[in-house]
C-alpha cells in the first residue's frame, strides 16, 4: 500500500498534533507507522506525528519570528490560545559542530550557534542562534552560508545563515524514514537511518536551498547503517556487512563499487586524503585502510586501543584523532605504522578536524585544540553554554540547577529577574557529595545531597551562601519546603521533617516510613509537594498524603495505587493531579479535605504521554512526550471534573523538570538513554498573557502630562484603575483629563496632587483575568522646571517670580495663590533633593 506525497500546510501550532482521522481509519497511533508504509523514497513533506515550529532569533535584537508550521494529520479542535509562549532557550550539551571557512556551526542542546572567527585561532564570536521547537538534531554538516541538519521530525534542515545573526530555514524534506546522518558534496546531501535494518541513503539536490529534491537514493545491499561519509565522487556506507563504497558522481544513479570488509563492522568510520580509518564496534581497534584506489581499497594497519567511539581525519589523511572520553592524536605519515602522540583530555560526541586543528563536542563544551605540535596539543578556546542538570528550582529572581554538570558537587545559580536574560552567579560547593535536588522558598534554596540537606541563603550580602546543614538518614532523593519545615525524601519511602525556623540551624524532627515493606528501588521518594501542613508524596510505586501538623510524629493519612507507580505530581490548595503513567492520562483528585482524596476527572487525549506537570491558581501545564512529538499543554482545571486543553506550545524531547514561577514557566530539559532530548533550559510566559511589562512609578511636577504604559503579548482587554477604582475617559473633576482608560497607555493631563496614588491595569484575554502590580504617582510641587531634581533652575524660576499675588503665580510652591517668603523657604528646606 503507497501513499501520495502529502501536500504542506500552513496552520497555527495549538491547532496541531491530531491523530484522531489517521487513528479511525488505519487503526495506527503514530504517522511515523502510516508513513513507513509509503514506498521506499517517497518523500513525506512533515514526517513525522505532527508538526514543528521552526524559530529563529536574532543576536542583534533577540527577536523571534514564526517561519513555518507543517503538518501531516487531523486537526484537533481550535484552542483558546492560551499558550505558553517561548521567552528564551539556554544552552545545554555541546553535541554537533561543522565548520565551512571561518564560520563554525553547533548545536548546543537542540539550538544552532552560528560562530565566526576573526582568525583560525581566535575564540569565535557567537551571532546568531535557531531553535526549532519540537524537533531534535541527530546530525550536522555545513558548506559555506549553510548548515545541513537531520532532524527527527523535520528530516533534512537546510539553514540560511547568509546573515549569521539572523539564521532561518530555507528549506526542508521529510523522508519515509528518519535521518540520522548527514554529509554534503558538491551541491547534494545525503542522509540515512542510523542502526537500522534495510536502510536507504537519500540523496538530495541543494543546489536551491528553499527546495531541495530528492534525486537518488541508494540502497545497501544488507545491514544496518553506522555512518556515511562522501569523500570527493565516493560515497561511504559503514554497514554491519563492511564499508560499501559507492560511486555518487551521478547522485540520480549512485553506482556499488566494492565493499570493504574488516571482519567486524565499524562503529564509526572518516575518510579523506585516500585514508579510511574506522571504529570496530567492540571499540577496541581502530582499522587504517588506503582508498586511494576506490575500486581496491587496501589494509594497511590496526591500531589497538579501548573505549573507543569517535574518529576524524585531517584534510591530507596524515593525522588521526580517535576518542571517547578522551582524544588522542596519531601520526599517519606512515598508513603501515601509526604512531601514538598527545592526547586531549575529556569527552568526544563529535568532531570536525581541518589541518592542525580539531572542534570537539564534548558533551559539557565546543572547545578548539591545535594540534601543530602533535605531542602537546594546544586549547585555543572554550564555549561552555548553560549546562543541564537533573533538578530545577526557581522563584521570580533566582533558579537554581544541580545535577549534571562539572563540578558535580555545585549549586549553580541564575539571575531571572530579567525576561529572557538569565545570568549566571557564583555557584555554591556544597561538599564532597552531589546535590540530588532542590527546592527553594523565599530568600533559601534547600539542596539535599547523598548525607545532607544544605540551606543557602539567596540573599546573602556578597553573594548567595550556605549557612546551615543537617544530616540526613539516609540516601536522599527529594525536597520541598515551606516557611518553617523541609521536608526530605529518602529511599526506603522514608520522608524525614526538618525545622527549618532558623534556616541557619536546621533541626531533624521526626520521620515516617510510608511502605516498611518495599524495597529500597521500589520505595524511594521521586517528589514532594508541600501543602499547609499536609504534602503529598509519590514514590516508584504509589501516592501518598502525609501529615507534619506535629513534625516530631508525621503520619502517613492516606495511600493510593494506579496501575503504574506515578510519573509526576502537583498540588495547589483542594486539588491533587497525578500523572497516570498506565492510562497515559493526568489524574485529579480532589483535596479539599485533606487528607482523603478523592477522583474528580482525568486530562486524556488520543495521542498522551505526559511526564511532567505544574500546577497554579490557574492552571495546569503538562509536558507531553507523545511519540516523537513534544508539546507545552495548558489546561483548564477551573472544572476539575472536565479539564481542558486552551493551548499548545511546541517544545523538544524530554523533561526533567517542569516549574511555574510568577508569570514564567522553567522546563529542565535532559536526554533519554539514547541521547535523544533537548538537555537545555527553555522559560515560556505564563500562559494566558506571558510575560508582561508593568507600568513604572512616575515622579513629576504639577501640572505636567502623565502616561503610564503596560505590554503584553496578544491583544488583551485593558482597564486602568487608580487606588483600585476603574477609570474612565474625560475630564477628571480636579483639573485633570483622562485618556487611554481602556488602552495599553493610560495619559493624564494637566495632573496634579488630587491624581497621586497607585495605578494598575486589569488585562482580560479568553484565558481570564490579570492584574499588574500597581505604579505610583507622585506630583512634585517644588520641581518647577520639571527636570526631577530641586536645584538652581527652580530657584531661578521662584525669584524671578517673586511677589506675585493673585494667583497663577509659578512660584506658588505652597499653593496659596502668592511667590513670597513662605514659597521661598519650603524650596530652600527640600534644596538639591529629589521630588518633593
């Protein structure tokens, strides 16, 4: 059965993502299946389960633009908007690099860096950077202005980086299969599943890059592919039957020329200067063949090693780097002897070598060595980005990360106080142990490591610090934490309830064991979730609701079972939801009167897989890992009973962790087993109004024009009130006119003392309601000249007016119709102040 080539389509992203029609008719879950029945190279224009947001941002002005949305599927039914919108993207491993010129192209997490170098040693400086949201980049190569990516949803990314502050897709093309591999020549790209059986390699024409075609495909005569490498007119297919080397001078008609088999098949394999050189899979040996001659590639030496992943060839063939969690440098002058030389400490998930120099991607940083000296290789530069971790914490002006970064025993620490500008603090050791989690409450972050919970002052004069500690009983594996009580959850279920009064002196008050009868996997702690004085509890295998109304005898109320242990749990006060990893649903249970919950309703979708949820006064944001589709969904719990969706935001592979903050969502982004996941740090506004700008406090002198101003995104409903009461249009009865009541710029005219007070705005969208934090405004009598300061200007201005009478005087600072003595003197009282 073959299926036409489905034509694109242009819609907004919370309409996607669908399944229902492929689901009725065919009886499958996921397009990838309806598309592995198409023929083999029919191309498939989104080729994967739904869609992807291709964005782009420019490091001139930070702007993001929609460029593209394609889908292949239903159309689910249209949402309220309510999305959470995308803020900013922070870094995460360093994964993929090429280089074209004096341009470098990386991939850190699951966004591409565009860098440029004044010279070949200078640290390059980063322009601009493209996300594509609800993608994952499996591989990369560049030429010149562009770089090529295999993409999980999208297949083949042509980027345009003709501009490198403003990089965008050019083009794309979806494969009946997924592409794991990349390489380009001559105009022509050429990608291909990675380890698996019967395989194509899918050539294709870029030669225009806002269209690119499939030309040829080539299909190896047995295997699963390992890597592919094009080396002038010669195409390399590392197969688990041996390198097939294939004649790609035509690409639409690649010819077999021979294959080239060591006895074991190559893990990895590179090519160039007539030099192969590849990985054995049992990763012990590196195999050197000369391919001069393609037709007659010939042995010429192994080279013996261990732990071995990752190889790369200069230019000429002469020198060879081979790594895994470290690279070393060998000297091919002589193919029959390879000689070992320096190495180059740390890990290699991959390489771009040209003459002396090496890019590596180690995982924690893109770093540039220069081999010159083949016995001591040079560091010319490093790039470490925001780096991953296993647990987040945040409130408005602080987030806190640990796990998965060097040192492992750090706290690290970043200023939010600023949409989309998260800076990076000192970071606080924390002793020999790694931090396992955090919470943070206030003005404290709580780090729970292997034997300790660590309380952190956020505030600390001179930079945040720790100030106290505790022992813990035993292995720790979560913490939450309210006013007065952290609590610690350990394995064996056991929640252990600190005194945390004196955050400088924790004090350990009693504990509970929720399961004395489960073991120390099954039984541990995944989350603790306080609220009042009751928390609920979720361990690999149930739920529980735990009572610390007296800490020194905690009490487990209340247990209950799904059919699989719990994935997530939220609370706010009367509602408990839990992901249900067996229905593949979200939970709500209702917890009004605590501490027996009781179910209400379920959030369930055709296509679900939820794996981490947050929960505030409005709504509920779940993060769905369906398939090979990821997604931001908020949902309207206002009806526990009937949750529903309200909007969508395309978002990449795997959560660690998801939190609400304020009016910002964090997701912790990390990698499943196989690599595959976006391991950077992605802040989205708020659903319903994202971010939004407040008006600020205005100082002015009387009678001036006044203006208050609020932004957000969408077109909300605006309402200005003062002290709390609505506005309106017109004159104000004390001399004042209003305009912009119900606009996004509020103006006063002629204000004076009868319009000081507070100021906000009352926004109201399809998602509700939202209030900013008020301005105020105060009117300066003694600022004649309205320049904010009391100084020589308004001295001048009162004596030249002095001894008016009658009223309208500009002197009359005290209000009492005359410029006299009295005026004179209250000036002086407040003279080279601010307003007064």
């Amino acid at each position: 059965m073959a299926f036409e080539q489905v034509p694109e389509l242009l819609l907004d992203i919370p309409a996607l993502h669908s399944l229902a029609l492929t689901t009725r008719v065919f009886g499958i879950r996921r397009l990838s299946e309806l598309r592995d029945m198409a023929r083999p190279g029919d191309a498939v224009r989104a080729s994967d389960d739904s869609a992807c947001a291709i964005l782009r941002r420019s490091a001139s002005v930070g702007a993001l633009t929609m460029l593209a949305v394609t889908a292949i599927a239903a159309v689910r039914p249209a949402l309220a908007q309510c999305n959470a919108s995308l803020i900013e993207h922070y870094g995460g491993d360093a994964t993929l690099v090429a280089r074209s010129g004096g341009r470098t192209y990386a991939v850190f997490g699951d966004e591409l860096s565009i860098l440029e170098s004044s010279s070949p040693a200078a640290p390059p400086v980063e322009h601009g950077t493209l996300l594509v949201a609800g993608d994952h980049f499996y591989d990369l190569d560049a030429s010149g202005s562009y770089a090529y990516i295999a993409a999980r949803n999208s297949g083949l990314i042509v980027v345009d980086a003709t501009d490198p502050n403003a990089p965008f897709v050019a083009g794309t093309l979806g494969f009946s299969q997924d592409p794991h591999l990349v390489a380009y020549a001559n105009n022509h790209v050429y990608l291909c599943q990675r380890y698996t059986s019967n395989v194509d390699v899918f050539i294709v024409d870029v030669s225009t890059p806002s269209s690119p075609t499939l030309v040829g495909t080539y299909s190896p005569v047995s295997g699963y592919v390992a890597a592919i490498v094009v080396d002038g007119s010669e195409l390399y297919v590392s197969t688990d039957a041996g390198v097939q080397i294939v004649d790609v001078s035509n690409p639409a008609a690649p010819a077999f020329i021979t294959t080239y088999y060591f006895g074991i098949a190559f893990l990895d394999l590179d090519v160039s200067g007539g030099v192969l050189a590849g990985v054995r899979r049992d990763s012990n040996f590196v195999d050197i063949a000369d391919v001069s001659n393609p037709a007659a590639p010939t042995a010429q030496s192994i080279i013996a090693a261990s732990n071995l992943s990752r190889v790369a060839l200069n230019n000429a063939g002469d020198r060879l780097f081979v790594g895994d969690i470290s690279t070393v440098i060998y000297d091919l002058s002589n193919l029959t002897s390879p000689t070992a030389h320096g190495s180059i400490s740390g890990g290699s998930r991959d390489y771009f070598s040209a003459n002396s120099r090496i890019l590596i991607a180690t995982g924690s940083s893109l770093e540039q060595w220069n081999a010159s000296d083949i016995d001591a290789p040079v560091n010319e530069w490093t790039i470490q980005k925001l780096k991953s971790g296993t647990d987040l914490a945040a409130n408005t002006e602080r987030l806190a990360l640990v796990g998965g970064i060097v040192p492992v025993q750090e706290l690290r620490l970043f200023d939010i106080s600023e949409p989309g500008a998260a800076v990076e603090l000192p970071g606080v050791l924390l002793g020999v142990d790694p931090p396992e989690a955090v919470a943070i409450n206030g003005d404290y972050a709580f780090v729970v490591t292997d034997s300790d919970l660590h309380v952190i002052d956020l505030a600390a004069p001179g930079g945040a610090a720790e100030i106290g500690s505790a022992p813990v009983s035993t292995y720790v594996t979560a913490v939450a934490a309210s006013d007065s009580f952290a609590l610690v959850g350990e394995v064996g279920s056991v929640v252990e309830v600190f005194d945390i009064s004196n955050p400088a002196n924790p004090i350990a008050r009693g504990s509970v064991d929720l399961d004395p009868n489960s073991s120390p996997l099954s039984g541990s702690v995944t989350k603790i979730v306080i609220q009042g004085t009751f928390a609920a509890v979720s361990t690999f295998s149930d739920t529980f609701i735990v009572s610390f109304a007296n800490p020194d005898s905690p009490q487990n109320e209340y247990a209950f079972h799904v059919v699989d242990p719990p994935v997530d749990i939220a609370v706010r006060p009367g509602l408990l939801c839990v992901v249900n990893n067996d229905q593949l649903r979200v939970d709500l249970y209702d917890l009004s009167s605590p501490p027996i919950p009781t179910y209400v309703g379920s959030f369930d979708e055709t296509i679900l897989t939820p794996s981490k949820i947050a929960l505030d006064d409005e709504f509920l944001v779940v993060f769905d890992d369906s398939l090979q589709f990821s997604e931001v969904i908020v949902v309207d719990v206002s009806n526990p009973a009937a949750p529903i969706a309200i909007g969508r935001t395309a978002s990449n592979p795997y959560c660690e962790s998801l939190t609400i903050t304020g009016d910002r969502i964090w997701r912790l982004g990390g990698a499943d087993p196989t690599g595959i996941g976006d391991t950077g740090i992605w802040e989205l506004g708020r659903p319903g109004f994202g971010v939004v700008v407040p008006p600020s406090d205005v100082a002015t002198c009387d009678e001036n024009l006044v203006t208050f101003s609020v932004t957000a995104p969408g077109s909300p409903a605006y309402q200005w009130r003062k002290d709390g009461v609505d506005l309106s249009n017109g004159f104000t009865g004390n001399g004042s006119l209003i305009a912009g009541a119900n606009a996004a710029t509020l103006s006063i005219f002629s204000a004076g003392v009868a319009d000081e007070g507070e100021y906000d705005c009352v926004l109201t969208n399809s998602c509700g309601t939202s209030t900013t934090p008020p301005a105020t405004l105060s009117i300066c009598l003694n600022d004649l000249d309205c320049d904010g300061v009391i100084g020589l200007g308004d001295l001048a201005l009162l004596l030249s007016d002095f001894d008016c009478t009658g009223g309208g005087c500009a002197g009359d600072v005290d209000g009492d119709g005359d410029t006299d003595l009295a005026d004179l003197a209250q000036l002086l009282a407040v003279f080279d102040a601010g307003c007064n």
